[in-house]
C-alpha cells in the first residue's frame, strides 16, 4: 500500500529522499507508474515524483539538443529543432497522454511501446543518470537494454541533432492513432559522396527491448542508397530481432513485416510519402 | 501513513484539501470535491473519460496524484457552462446529438477544450487527433468531431450579446 508521496524540488532533496527510502518507486509523467498503482497489489509503498525536480527544459547549443528528463513528450513538438521527429512523436499514444508522459520515462516503456526510445537509440542519444551520490553519462542504447541501478534516475537526455533529411521513421500499428507498435522502425542514414556511412537503425516491437539492426547497418555502410540495395539489406532484419506475440501481433507477423517497414522507413521522402 | 493538505485552485477557486497519500485528481474531484462530472473509466489512462485541463493542458485526472501538482490549476467540466448557458463546446454536443450514453462527453469536452485553447480553427485531421485518447462506444465518432468542428466555428464568430 502506498504510505508516501514524495515531491522533492531540488536534487539535493532528492538524494535526501533516497537516503530514506532506497527502494522507493520513482514516477515522471505517472503514464506507466500509476496504472499499475490503481491496480492495485503493486508494492509500492514510497513513490517519488519527478515532476518538480525542474528537469524539464530543451535547449540547443551548437547542433546538439538537450531535454529535461521529466519534459513532456508534448513540448518536443514546439520546437523548430526537433521538427523532424514530429512525425515519431504523432505516432505516439494521444495528445493527452503526451502532455503526461516524458521523454526519460518513454525509455522504461515496455515493448510495445517506448517509440521515442527507439527514435533516441537511432539518434545515439546519450542520458545523464544521478544517484543519491554521483553522477555518471551512459548511451540510451544501453539504458533501454540494461536499465538503472536501484536509486538512479535519468535527468537529462542529449544527441546531435541529424543532418535535415537523415532521420527516417515508420511505425506499423492497428489503428492510425493512438496504438502500440507492431513495428517502430528509427533510423539515421548520413551519406557521404553517395554512399551510406555509419548509419543506425533502431527498431521497436520486434523484442524485448528497442534494438539496433545491425545486420542490416552493415549491410548497408559504404553502399549506394537506393531501393534495391535497402530492400536486400532490410531482409537481414531477421537476424537481430526477437519478436514476439501479443494482442497487438503475432510474433510470425512482426518478423514478416519487419523488413517491409525498414524499407518504407528509410525510402520514404521527407514529406513522409513512400 | 501520513496525509498532506494539498492547495489547487479547482474552477477558478482556491481549495485546500486533506488527502491520504497517492489520492488522485479523479478521487479528489469526485470524492472529495462532488465534482462527478469527471468520469471514471478504466483508471488506465486508456478511456480518456476523466480528461480535465491541468495548468490548461489536457491531462488524465485518474494518472495524477494529487501532491505532484499542489499550486495547480485545474479545470473541470463542470466549469463550462456560465449561469445557465451552455459553453459552445456543450451547446454543439446537444445540437450534433454528439452524445449518446454520455460517458465520455466530459472527457471529449474537455479534451476539445484542451485543443480549441491552442489552437481555435482546427482540421478535421487535428479534431481526430486530439480525441485520439478519448473512447466512445456509442456514436462512431463522426457526430463528436462534428461537434468540435461546430463549436469552433460558433466561437470563431463575434460573441452576441443577449437580450
């Protein structure tokens, strides 16, 4: 049963909070923490909201964006900057929920959802983590594979922002809106005189965990960009995933369509048309 | 267990209130408040019935324990209507028989609000996507985005005065 609701309004407070209740459960926009709190039967007795910790900024300095942990996903979509991922942040639930949910709490989602996870490992996103000593940084790729340590949180997340037209996104889902994912395919493609050089796909509801396609990354660095040889690469999908089955799509879906949405993805034009 | 007096400004009033801790928005609007308009649905934030403008933003009142917005404002359906005239939002739901069981009127409403704030003259395209969040099993859908089309037009226009 819930015995305490803590809002600390500084760090220091924070780590205060920590020091007496090392096991308490910590909660951003409450998207993913309070349903399983009016559930009930949740064994939280401390929760610890994030919200007025005043990491909720985005700024931009020389090319590289750096967001509030606890900014909704919402705010993104205000930003000229961070234009090219409104099509990624549309697709994700609705505009209420948005206004609710955080960037730093979209990384703990459970697949099927977690779409801006799957944006950030595509963008080489690094986190900044604080626990109730230190400080350390570590990339949003092994954030989402291993989690935190107890008593660490997530308070800032930053990546370079890509070069216009770079960044592909598709997402395959039951519905237009509002719906998890089948498949979430991110992606950064940076060419260089033509040919694809050190690209990053990252892809959602086809494991545990958003992952990166590395057998298609490879067979795609050093390439020339176009439909044939994405098409032959995007069938390597199969080696990376790990799909599975629930009420959104069966695990033998997801693998067959898998390698569709990475060629949609990264073919599709920048007004988003296949 | 220890409560915690909780102040938010609830309809353009000031209300201190005692709450057990984790009480949400929904409990205290409707528990603690008699606010019932606000509708408790699926406790999930899935059905969108229990959407209410926190700080003027659409939010689900069923996520939001109450001590994590202490000093805020928080706007309720039950705010629409002026003395005995409907808000335009309110007014369009009944002409576009946008309401059938009336569950999820006041989330639609208020979701509606939420938009129309930001943005007065909205798409259709917009309209879906803000009641994006918000579950009708009763109309299709169709005469609710009608309706919020409806209303915006309406208040686009020249207020007029009544005789």
């Amino acid at each position: 049963m819930l015995q305490t609701v803590v809002t600390p309004t500084s760090l220091g407070d924070l780590r205060k909070a920590l020091k007496q209740a090392p096991t308490a459960t910590f909660m951003a926009g409450g998207t993913l923490v309070m349903p399983m709190i009016n559930e009930g039967a949740h064994g939280v007795s401390t929760l610890v909201s994030l919200s007025k910790l005043g990491l909720d900024s985005i700024s931009f300095k020389k090319g590289v964006a750096t967001i509030g942990a606890v900014a909704p996903i919402a705010e993104l979509a205000r930003h000229s900057e961070l234009k090219f991922l409104s099509v990624a942040i549309e697709s994700i639930a609705s505009p209420t929920l948005r206004n609710m949910a955080t960037v730093g709490g979209n990384l703990f989602a459970e697949q099927p959802y977690g779409d801006l996870a799957v944006c950030l490992v595509a963008l080489d996103a690094t986190v900044t983590i604080v626990n109730a000593k230190s400080k350390r940084s570590a990339p949003v790729e092994e954030v989402v594979k291993k989690g935190l340590k107890a008593g660490e949180i997530v308070t800032l997340v930053s990546f370079t922002i890509p070069k216009a037209g770079t960044f592909k996104y598709a997402k395959a889902s039951r519905r237009v809106l509002n719906s998890a994912s089948i498949v979430t395919v991110a992606a950064v493609i940076p060419l260089a005189k033509g040919l694809v050089a050190d690209c990053r796909i990252a892809l959602g509801g086809v494991a545990a965990k958003p992952i990166r396609a590395k057998s298609v990354e490879k067979l795609l660095n050093g390439k020339p960009f176009n439909g044939k040889i994405v098409t032959a690469a995007a069938a390597a999908a199969a080696k990376d995933i790990e799909p599975f089955t629930d009420a959104y799509a069966s695990a033998w879906y997801r693998e067959r369509v898998a390698p569709v949405h990475i060629c949609r993805a990264l073919l599709r034009d920048a007004a988003g048309k296949a | 267990m220890k409560g915690s007096v909780v102040s938010i400004t609830l309809n353009g009033v000031e209300r201190e209130t005692l709450v057990a801790p984790g009480t949400t928005l929904l409990n205290l609007l409707r528990e603690h408040q008699s606010l019932t308009g606000t509708r408790r649905g699926c406790d999930q934030g899935t059905c969108g019935s229990c959407t209410v403008l926190v700080d003027g933003k659409a939010k689900l009142a069923c996520l939001i324990p109450v001590e994590t917005i202490d000093g805020s404002r928080v706007e309720t359906v039950e705010n629409l209507a002026v003395n005995n005239d409907l808000h335009p939002l309110q007014q369009a739901f009944v002409e576009g028989f946008a309401t059938q069981c009336g569950f999820c009127t006041s989330g639609m409403i208020m979701a509606a609000k939420g938009l129309l704030s930001v943005n007065p003259k909205p798409s259709r395209a917009q309209v879906i996507q803000a009641i994006s969040g918000n579950v009708c099993r009763c109309t299709g859908y169709e005469s609710i985005i009608d309706a919020i089309l409806a209303a915006a037009a309406r208040m686009g226009r020249p207020i007029k005065k009544s005789a």
